[in-house]
C-alpha cells in the first residue's frame, strides 16, 4: 500500500499535461493527502518524492515557456505559428486570459507546492530511520527548487526591478488545499523569503553531487548571487558570483571548452549547475523549439560583433558570433532548428535538456556587477573568460572601453543565453530600468513601461480574490 500511495503522489503531481493544467492554481492539490501517513515512511521513499521535486521543471507547462520570453523579447521569432497564444507575445500585448500564462503560473506553484510538502514530511521525521545529515540536505534541496520557482513566478509577474514595490507574489511556505485566498507579498518581502531559502540551502544542501539534474550549495550559490544582482546589490552580486564560481570548480564544475558541447553533453554537461534529467520524448519543449528561430535584431548583433555588418555567412560561420553559427548553422541545428535541442525528440542515445542554471552565466553575473561596481578590470577578467571559449581575441574585453563595457557584456550573454530560460528579455528589463537602454532598443513593438510584466492569470485572480492585478 505505501508504494501504492507514492506512485499516486508522482503519478498525481506530474500526470497532468497542458490541458488539466488550465484552471486557477488553488486547483493544485497537496497529492500526499492521499494518504499522508504513508507517503514517505523511510530514506528510500523520501528520495522517490525528491525526485518528482526535480521532475517538476520538465512538465510541459514550465518548459515550453521559455520560448514565449525569448519571443517577447525580440531575440526569437515564432515561424509558421503553431505556439498557443504565441501571438500576443510576438506583438508585446500579451493578455490576462493567455493559456500560456495560466500554464507557467500554474506550473510554477506545482513545484512549490511539491517541495512544501515534501519539507513538511521530512521536518515532521516520516523519513524513519534517515541520516540526519540527508534529511538536512533534501529539505535544502527542496528549498533551492522553492526559492527557483518564487523567483520565476516574480520575475515573471512582478515588479522585481523595484524592491519598493507592493506588487510582489503570492509567497508559499506550506503545503496549500485549495482554500486559502492569500494577497501578494511586496517586492522586498518576495525576495527577503528567497534569500531565507537560499541561506539555509548554502549552509546544508550537498557540497557535491556527479549528477548535474541535482542541486549542489554551488547552485545555491550561484541563484543566490543572481536573485542580488535583480535586486540591484551589485557590490553583494560581484563577491558572491566569485565565490560562487570559486566552490562550483572546486567541486568538479568547470566550463565547457566548446559552446556547442554544452548541449551535445546535456545534462552531463560539467558546466551545469542544474539540468534537468531527459529521456526520449521527456524533453517536452522539443517539438516546440522547431516553431521558432532567431530574429533579425538577434542576426544583426552576431553579424555586427565579428568582422564587418552584413559579412556574415551561416553555412561557414565566417563574420557571425560562434555562439549564433553553432545555433542556427544548418548542420549544427539538427531536426529541431537550434543547436541547443540538437537530438531528434524520440531518438535513442542521448537527448535534449534544459540548462536552467549554468556555470557561463554565473561569469556574466560577475562580468556585469564588477562594471557596475566600477571594478572594470575584474569585470575584463569575467568576460575575457566567456569570449575566449568563442574564439574572440585574448585582447578582446582590453579592447573594450569603460564606457561601452557593460552593453559589450549584454550582447554577449544574449547570444550566450537567449532561447534557453528568458535571460535576455529580464536583463533588458533591468537594463532599460537602470537606464542602460531604450524602450524599444530590441522590439518596436514595445512601446511602454507596462508592457515590461506580464498580467496575473484571469485563472489565478478569478481563484484568489485578494490577488491584485498589475496595473496595466
């Protein structure tokens, strides 16, 4: 009966696909109530239940999402259609009602929801007979997917550019029934609460773990030192990315040497703070990625970085980004379009993955604070680092002035990370907020402040009635 009642619990959690996802998120129950007492019993059940923590980030819902950020932002477009509700963030009008929001919004408190219960369980002591070591580490575990999933929801939904803001998110330290009508914490109170989860993580999560779809105290870490550079704590952002980095390669994290075996290698990718785990046609965003491809102002920003505008040539590389070539060269593309997806969705062997926290970013993170900081030289140091892997001159970042340092560095982690988890379109909301860049300096089509956050889900208001809408 106790593996009865786990399988319910994972079957009940990550059974559901686009469609039974689309209701208010007070819809998501709390699967142990199933059965509670059963649920997680000793350390081999209590490791079942983490593992569907982890798998969270493949449903369809959260995955497919990161398409649509890339296209709000301009750095992708949508071909051929086939995205639902794609059209509002092609034209930057993207509307309470879209499926798409509903979806991620949902998807989101899902793996909230998991991990709280799964916290409650393990501090309750279900797990008889476990190390009090491993229970320490999967509570930490969980804390760094809870502390991951606030800070999207955030991101996505909030005004996470001003920290005086009252228009944060709904905040989840408890398992949820369904019931509760909870009004959104502000700004400071979101990211004070993910900074609490990512403090305890540091202190006990593992030091290290071979498997990169698991989360170490280097992912901690690292999302700790990228929830303060969103905060604007640049002098914080700089020392902890660096120290970030520092723990990440002593403890057998390091850069890939080529770009393109980031995601040949997937999540055995030495590079990968965390990846999900893939199988077969498990990679649920794969079909969608061959729906789009790279824009022109993307095009544009590859072709302009290397030799001369317009010299560009996909078919050799030549006067293009490598980081675009590997992307978009017809070879390098595969059957889905996009060197980052380069595996057939159902083939054998090796598949497609997320890269939800890699080590490249966290030197961009460093790159970007250290200019902010006035550090010019540490910042050099960082970017030199990410541009050699591309081939660009040992002389590049030196080559950079002061002045134009930091719009060097956003192009570059734009290639780098565009079309993976939204990157590009919250660095240009925080550029454009620090006033590092126009409204419209990627998209003509945005024209307003407002349109920089998305709307709350009707589906969430019309289910919470003390959640309040973004001004729109």
């Amino acid at each position: 009966m106790k593996i009865k009642y786990l399988g319910l619990l994972l079957a009940g959690t990550f059974g559901l696909n686009s469609c039974s996802m689309v209701g208010d998120i007070d819809d998501i129950k709390p699967y142990y109530k199933l059965e509670e007492e059963n649920v997680v019993y000793n350390l081999e059940s209590a490791e079942s239940v983490l593992r569907g923590v982890y798998k969270s980030w493949r449903t369809f819902n959260v995955s497919s999402f990161r398409l649509y950020m890339s296209i709000l932002s301009g750095t992708t477009i949508s071909k051929g259609g086939g995205l639902t509700g794609g059209q509002e963030f092609v034209t930057n009008s993207v509307q309470a009602n879209n499926i798409a929001l509903a979806n991620i919004y949902q998807g989101s408190y899902l793996t909230i929801n998991t991990a709280n219960s799964l916290i409650k369980l393990m501090e309750r002591g279900d797990a008889k007979g476990a190390p009090e070591q491993r229970v320490k580490e999967i509570i930490a575990e969980c804390k760094i997917q809870r502390a991951l999933a606030h800070f999207q929801v955030l991101r996505h939904f909030g005004y996470f550019f001003d920290r005086s803001s009252p228009y944060g998110i709904v905040l989840r330290n408890t398992p949820f029934t369904g019931t509760e009508a909870t009004p959104r914490a502000t700004v400071q109170q979101s990211y004070d609460f993910i900074l609490t989860d990512l403090d305890d993580a540091i202190a006990n999560a593992p030091q290290i773990n071979k498997l990169h779809y698991y989360v170490t105290k280097a992912t901690a870490k690292a999302l700790k030192a990228k929830v303060l550079l969103h905060m604007g704590k640049y002098n914080e952002a700089e020392n902890l990315a660096k120290e970030a980095i520092d723990l990440a390669e002593a403890n057998g994290y390091q850069l890939e040497k080529s770009f393109r075996s980031i995601f040949t290698n997937g999540y055995e990718s030495s590079e990968a703070l965390f990846a999900t785990y893939t199988e077969g046609a498990m990679e649920t965003a794969s079909d969608q990625i061959a729906r789009t491809t790279y824009s022109e102002y993307t095009k544009r920003m590859a072709d302009a970085l290397v030799g001369t505008d317009n010299d560009g040539d996909l078919n050799t590389g030549d006067g293009y980004d490598q980081r675009f070539y590997l992307m978009f060269n017809p070879t390098f593309a595969g059957a889905q379009g996009n060197g980052k997806h380069p595996y057939s969705i159902n083939g054998t062997g090796k598949h497609n993955t997320q890269m939800i926290l890699r080590l490249g970013e966290i030197y961009f993170i460093h790159a970007e604070a250290a200019v902010r900081n006035g550090h010019y030289d540490t910042a050099r140091k960082s970017f030199q680092t990410m541009a050699s892997r591309v081939n660009y001159p040992t002389n590049y970042a030196s080559s950079i002035s002061n002045k134009t340092l930091l719009n060097a560095i956003f192009q570059h982690k734009a290639l780098e990370l565009f079309a993976e988890n939204g990157e590009d379109w919250f660095d240009f909301v925080r550029y454009y907020h620090e006033r590092n860049m126009d409204l419209n300096a990627i998209k003509s089509t945005i024209k307003s402040g407002a349109q920089l956050v998305l709307p709350l889900p009707q589906t969430a208001l019309a289910g919470n009635n003390k959640l309040q809408q973004n001004p729109l």
